[in-house]
C-alpha cells in the first residue's frame, strides 16, 4: 500500500482506504456493519473469551478488531483472506497489539479480489489442526464464491470444527450440523 494512501480511522487504528473498500461497506457503514456482525455472533453462535475463533475472508479486520474486546489471551483467533496487503495490514497491526489475533494469506484466484492468484479453493487444505476451532465466523464470502468452492470450504470446517460447535455464514445466514447440512435461516428467524 502506497505512503500517501488515505487513511481510515477506527477504533484507534488507522486503515487504509483501499483496503476499505475491498472489504466492503464503506467508512460511514463501517462500525455499524460490524455491530450487527457481533450481535449475530451473539445471538447465533455465542463466543466466550476463552474460544477459538476462525474467520475466512477477514478482509481488513472489521470483526477481528471488534473480537479483540470479547475474546480473552486465553482465547485465539485466526483469520484468513486472499487479499494480501489486508493479511498483511492485520499482522502489522492487530498482531502486534494482540498476539493471540493471528493471520494468514492464501493465493487463490479471484476474479474480484486476488486476479493473479495460482489456487483455486478446492485445491487447499487449511492449515488449521483437526478440531481444533469453536467457532467459524464469516460474512459476504461465500456471496463471493461458486457452489463447489463452498462446499470444499463446508467440507474442511467439519474436519477442523470441534463437535457440536458452530458455524455461522451470513447472507444468507446457513448454520452447519454435523451431517454437512447446510439450514437457511432469516434475519427475522428467533433462535431455537
Ligand atoms: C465483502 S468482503 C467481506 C470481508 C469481511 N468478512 C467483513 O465482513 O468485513 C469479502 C471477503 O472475502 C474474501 N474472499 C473471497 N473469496 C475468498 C476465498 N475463496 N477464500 C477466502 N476469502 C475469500 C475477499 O478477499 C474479501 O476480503
């Protein structure tokens, strides 16, 4: 990212702009995008400080920010993305504050965020411990992604889920069961 890159500032940290904007919404929906992202975590998926978190397609750190106020040096979280200067922006500056908030790039093809990316997504196996995460969090990627990427991705989240643990994608929201069923659910829907 270039020096003279204009730059947002969030809850202390100073974003670039384009990477903003790659990451969607804007600087005035920035903050509220990110509150509704927490209140659904809260309502479908309760996080405890202690949890570990993976989020694919982190983008530039929205939630990851928010999470760092919720999740205890006990707890962990991992994120990913195939933009690299956003992995790279996370490191150098929610690493460096909460070493339990740690990143990763992968080179995968995207027509929209990664053009000369060598991967493509059914090709990888994340680099994450069988069930080893409590939760998996993620929101407008798979609005982004064909039907067998999803369903590769769907396939790796049950091998490195804890059982019963859960897994929340948003829009549309789909929770995962242990079958690799995957339920649609509304905005409006009240929690079982
Ligand atoms: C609309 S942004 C949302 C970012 C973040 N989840 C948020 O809500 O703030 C979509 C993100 O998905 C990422 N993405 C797209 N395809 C992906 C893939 N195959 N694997 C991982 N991330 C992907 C993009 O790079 C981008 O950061």
């Amino acid at each position: 990212m270039g020096a003279n890159s204009k730059l947002f500032s969030y809850k202390g940290y100073d974003i670039p702009l384009p990477l903003v904007n790659l990451t969607g919404g804007g600087t005035n929906t920035w903050d509220m995008i990110s509150e509704v992202h927490m209140q659904e975590y809260a309502a479908y998926c309760p996080i405890e400080p202690d949890h570990v978190v993976l989020e694919p397609g982190c983008g530039v750190g929205r939630d990851a920010i928010s999470l760092t106020k919720v999740l205890s040096n006990k707890g962990q979280y991992i994120g990913f993305d195939i933009i690299k200067p956003s992995i790279e922006w996370c490191e150098a500056n929610i690493t460096s504050r909460y070493a339990n908030f740690t990143f990763f790039y992968l080179d995968i093809q995207s027509q929209i965020h990664n053009p000369a990316g060598k991967r493509k997504t059914t090709q990888l196996q994340l680099p994450i411990k069988n069930r080893s995460v409590d939760r998996i969090v993620l929101h407008s990627v798979f609005t982004h992604m064909f039907e067998d990427d999803i369903t590769h991705y769907l396939r790796e989240f049950r091998r490195i889920e804890e059982h019963n643990h859960r897994v929340v994608a948003h829009p549309a929201l789909l929770l995962l069961n242990r079958n690799l069923s995957v339920r649609r659910i509304s905005r409006h829907t009240k929690r079982a």
